[in-house]
C-alpha cells in the first residue's frame, strides 16, 4: 500500500471513530454520579456497546444488568449491582465512589457497590 493511501485509510478511520464517539456522547446523560471519570466511562461503554449489539425492539435490560455487574465486578471487585429498566424507582446506600446513575436514550441504568464484610458467628 503506497504512503498517500495508507494515510488516507488511517484519517478515515479516525474520522470513523469520532464519529462514533460523538454519537455515543450524545446519548449518554448522567442523572447522578458519585463515581471516577474512568469507571464512569467504563460504564458507558460497555452499556453502549451492549445496548448497540440488541435489536431496538427487543432489548434485554436483565442481561444487560448482568454483563454490567459482571465486569464491574471482575475488574473492580465485589459487590457491584445493576438496575435497568425504562421506569423504577430506588434509594439505595453506596460505597463512597461506586454510585452512577445514567441514561442511554431511554434505557436507564443504575450501577452502584456496597461494603462486603464478612459474618461474624457467635
């Protein structure tokens, strides 16, 4: 591949890319948010892509639930909780920096840790 055309191929992809992430910024509103930057998009991004690979019609919010609470829990250890839906309600107790309440389009995804401490037997 000639220099002229493998730069073009990578402007193009760049452009792609941008692209996609302007979409997918549009999409996402934070509706509460006491979490870091990085796990916030982490988030996003894997509800995105998750929600990207459904058929609009036939969305489903508990596997949705589930791979979110999955990774969290895997990359960032226990206990992480997912709620997805179009309409619930919640009032939940967090650990300080696990809480993130957001939206993409109309799915609404709340994600948010709690303490795990061990039983003590008497």
């Amino acid at each position: 591949m000639e220099e002229g055309a493998e730069k073009e191929l990578e402007n193009k992809k760049t452009i792609e890319q941008q692209e996609q992430q302007q979409h997918f910024n549009n999409n996402v509103k934070v509706r509460a948010c006491d979490m870091p930057l990085n796990l916030q998009n982490h988030a996003f991004r894997c509800a995105f892509d998750l929600l990207d690979s459904m058929p609009s019609k036939n969305r489903d919010t508990k596997r949705l639930a589930l791979t979110l609470k999955k990774e969290f829990d895997s990359t960032y250890g226990p206990a992480w909780h997912c709620i997805v839906g179009t309409s619930f309600g919640s009032y939940v107790t967090h650990s300080v920096g696990g809480f993130l309440y957001f939206s993409i389009n109309k799915v609404h995804i709340l994600l948010f840790k709690t303490a795990v401490e061990p039983l003590h037997h008497s």
